[in-house]
C-alpha cells in the first residue's frame, strides 16, 4: 500500500515528523505533499485519486483534516481514498477524542497499517464537517478563550465564574429547525456534533458515535443567574426535554438568524444567514484503532463487514 502523507507547509519543519517518517519508510512505502497555501490541499487529494493512492495522510490539526475530508466528499464515493491522521496541531481534538497516538512513529504506524472503518460526516450547506460546529458562545471557544469559560463546556466541569461570565454574552436570536419543527431561541452555545469534542479538549457531546448515521445536537438558550443551579443540573443531564440546555440526536437540522451567528466548522469560521445541517453516513473510510471509543461498540472495519 502506497502512503500519501499530506503534511501541513507550517509542520514540516518539525524534525521529530522527519525521523518518524523515516523510521516508518523503512516498512512501508511512503510519499509526502507538503502544503504552501490555501487550495492545496484540495490540489493534492485530486491529484492522489488520480494516481490511484489508495490512501492519505492528513498530517496537521483539525483544519488539515477538515480540508481532507471536504476534498475527498469532492468525489464520488467509489473514488474516495482511505483516510488516516497524524496529529501535529494544537488541540487535535478528532484525534484525541478518538484515540489516536499522539507519538508520530505510532501514529504512522497506524495510518500505515490499521483498519479503516466508515464513519459519517456532516454537510454544512456546501461544506463539511468531520468534527464539530458550533455557534455563538461556543464558536469562540477555539479562540481566545478565558480558561473559566473553557471549564464551562468541558467534560462536566462547569465553573460559577464561567457560567456568570456566559450570562454577559449577548444570546443570538434565531430559529432552529429540528426533525422538521422550527422553534425560536436566544441561543448562547450552539454545537452540531459529529464527535465529542472542541476547543482543545472542551467536551460538548460525551455519548456521540461517529458511525451511527445522527448527530447530536446541542442548544444552551439565554437563562437568568436565579436558575444557574437548575442549568448546572441540565448541563451534568443532557436530555431533550430540558429547559435550557436542549439535546437532540437527529440527521438534520437547520439553523437561521439575522445577522448571523458566528459559527466554526472544525474551527474555521463562517457567516451565514442559514446553515442545512445533514448527516453523510458512512461517507469517509477513516484508519482509526480498534478500540476507538467514538465506534459504536461491535463496529467492524470496512474489509471485514
């Protein structure tokens, strides 16, 4: 099997990738593209379906990745190359969430010679997400963010401070359309969620599988400081029936406001009006270990369904 790494121009330098590289060549055929600007990497997956490489490597964080997938869901289906990751960003959060090594050598000896499994992933009107979206509140939380707020959305961690600084937020209104019901919110945290994870390790959907054909869906609407105990509670017990932190598990959704939300996509940003939020299941054939925990238990990989 031919290995295309696709290495983000900003890593390449990094000698620990070269030596892990090297040590890897020695048992597998290896070839690396090396990214400059924006496009290439889009480039260099049509030019590696074209060649016939039977799999890339998205050497980089969870913006090398995102762009991966979006230039593979470019093609059709039956053309698309097995994915793999080496994590060489910042936070990492797919990968970490998905328990990949974060050592280099273990990572491309994974990529090299694991399974793939077909996992899902979301289209953003005419984008797409392997990872996470996210709105409002959340969209800054891959920023700048002060730590209290970071422990508001992570893992269970809910801070007093985090949460009083998050009622200085401005909410967003808007409509949000789930399971064809449109409702209206002032919306703090939004998250669209294909995996469990954002922000350098904020949790914001501890149960999400990324092969079950449904995301989840997350809404923290506006609350008054009198109820903090009672959104503290809904935080630690996501449910659907809550009455400030709303979950939901659906294949589609779609948000609306005017002006719009700011909102990520596995951390890049955009401004729309409107976004269409649907599930691809099983759209990306991605090298991942055998005990991913973002599998559903009994998950088989592709070669042996």
């Amino acid at each position: 099997m031919t290995l295309r790494i696709i290495l983000n121009g900003k890593k390449a330098g990094i000698e620990e990738v070269r030596e892990a590289i090297a040590r890897v060549r020695e048992d597998h055929d290896i070839q690396v593209r090396v990214t400059f600007e924006a496009g290439d990497v889009a480039r260099l997956v049509d030019e590696a379906i074209a060649e016939g490489c039977s799999r890339i490597v998205a050497a980089g964080g969870d913006g090398t990745l995102n762009e991966l997938v979006d230039a593979l869901m470019g093609h059709p289906k039956e053309k698309r190359c097995e994915a793999a990751i080496l994590p060489l960003g910042t936070a990492n959060d797919f990968a970490a969430a998905a328990e990949v090594p974060e050592d280099y050598e273990a990572a491309l000896r994974l990529a090299a010679e694991g399974e793939a499994y077909g996992v899902d992933v979301i289209r953003a009107n005419d984008r797409h997400v392997i990872n996470i979206a996210s709105g409002g509140f959340g969209a800054q939380v891959t920023s700048n963010t002060p730590v209290a707020l970071k422990h508001f959305l992570g893992g269970g961690a809910y801070t007093l401070s985090g949460l009083v600084q998050a009622l200085n937020f401005k909410p967003y209104d808007g409509e949000f359309v789930i399971h064809g019901e449109s409702s209206q919110q002032q919306l703090l945290v939004g998250a669209v969620c294909n995996g469990r994870q954002a922000g350098g390790g904020q949790v914001l959907a501890p149960e999400a599988y990324i092969n079950d054909g449904l995301m989840d869906l997350v809404a923290l609407q506006d609350f008054p400081i009198e109820v903090l105990a009672q959104v503290i509670a809904e935080l630690q017990n996501p449910e659907s029936d809550n009455q400030y932190v709303k979950y939901h598990r659906q294949p589609s959704a779609c948000w609306r406001s005017n002006p719009p939300m700011p909102i990520n996509l596995d951390g890049e940003p955009i401004t729309e009006t409107q976004v269409d939020f649907e599930i691809q299941a099983a759209a990306i054939s991605l090298v991942l270990p055998a005990d991913c925990p973002m599998l559903k238990p009994g998950t088989q990989p592709i070669t042996n369904e």
